[in-house]
C-alpha cells in the first residue's frame, strides 16, 4: 500500500458489481491500516441502516484522497463489532494504481471566490451555483465575454484543513442574472488545471456529499 496516497481518515468508495450486470456503491472510511495490502474501514450505512456485504466476495475500491484517485480490488474478509460500531477488514487482490476519472461530477454549492482578470488588471469576487473538477457556474458582477481567461483562486476546507486552488479558467458562456443588480451567470471551464489541484477539488466534492449524507439521515 503506497503510504503517501492511502492513511487512516481517506475516503473510499466500495463497488459491488453485481452479477445481473448492475452496479452498487458504497462509502466509507479508513479506520486501520494493518499491512500493505489489508486495511480495516467502517461498514457503509445506507438510510440509517448497516449494509451487510457480502464476506469472501471481491469488491472493486475507489480511494479517494488529496493526491488523487487510487483504485484497487479487494475482498471482504470479515466483519465485526466495536464498542457499537460496525467494522470490515479487508485485503487487496490487485495492486493500487493511480486513477482517473472520465467524467466529473457536478456538485451545487455557493461560496466565495475571487478571480484575476487579466484586461482590467483587477481581482474581483464572485460566488459559484456549482463547481465540478473541469469548471463551474457562478454569479460575477461584471459581464465577461466568451473565451476570457480569468486566473481563479479558489479556498476549498477538507477535513478540517484549508486548501488554495488556483487555476485558469475560460469563459464559455454569460446570461444575465439579475438586470437590476447588473449580475451575471458566467460558466468557465478549467483550462490546463494541475491533476493534483483537480484532486483537491474531487475530494470536496466527495467530502461536501458525505457531510450532506448524514445530515440527511
């Protein structure tokens, strides 16, 4: 197990794929890491209710961290109870690679940002509606044209730890918001963005699902 992608406290994701062709995930935590290839994570609760999976079947992990996505295969070894805690033990059968999706999820949320714009020589602020790993909608005070480039700044909190993400952005659309205000709904795409600033912005994604989740339950 590489030690600088995988620690007790990083995200996964568990996949069943089933044998009717379907698939099913899960999510969960590090909890233990006893060796390179066996670790310990919390069992998955779905509507309030433990999942029981099923022991001595292979599942496909997704591990989800600040360095990026690792993927490996591992089986269930066991299950078990811990001061009214549910817990799996688990062990890889393939090794971890590094991995990257294809598509990226778009998360709604509205915070706070602030961009350079590179022909008023200007920092100006703005706040997103949604954010994805390859761009975002937002509200900005300035009517920008198609194909502007903007250097954003964005302060993303993980876990109880801030992180700045910068990266340049294009715009690929402007509609007005608000006449009366003069504001604007502006969506960019990243252009050129580092994979390791990409995986910050993955990770609060996936962390903002999971908050979200159990505030639900």
């Amino acid at each position: 197990m590489e030690e600088k992608s995988l620690s007790e406290g990083s995200k996964l994701e568990i996949i069943d794929h089933q044998r009717n062709g379907r698939r099913h995930t899960y999510y969960s935590t590090i909890t233990n890491i006893l060796n390179a290839s066996t670790f310990e994570v919390q069992a998955p609760i779905e509507k309030g209710v433990v999942m029981p999976l099923e022991i001595d079947k292979e599942y496909e992990c997704i591990f989800i961290t600040v360095y990026g996505l690792f993927r490996c295969k591992a089986v269930l070894e066991s299950r078990y109870r811990e001061k009214g805690l549910h817990f799996m033990r688990m062990k890889m059968t393939t090794q971890i690679i590094k991995y990257q999706r294809r598509e990226f999820y778009r998360l709604d949320i509205m915070f706070d940002f602030r961009y350079f714009n590179q022909q008023t020589n200007q920092w100006k602020e703005a706040t997103t509606l949604d954010i994805s790993g390859n761009g975002m909608r937002c509200i900005t005070n300035e009517n920008l044209a198609k194909g502007t480039r903007v250097l954003c700044e964005l302060k993303l909190d993980i876990e109880k730890k801030s992180y700045v993400v910068t990266s340049t952005a294009e715009v690929i659309d402007t509609t007005p918001a608000s006449i009366a205000d003069k504001r604007f709904e502006t969506r960019w795409v990243f252009i050129d963005i580092p994979t390791n600033k990409q995986d910050i912005i993955i990770k609060y994604i996936y962390d903002e699902q999971r908050r979200r989740r159990k505030e639900s339950r």
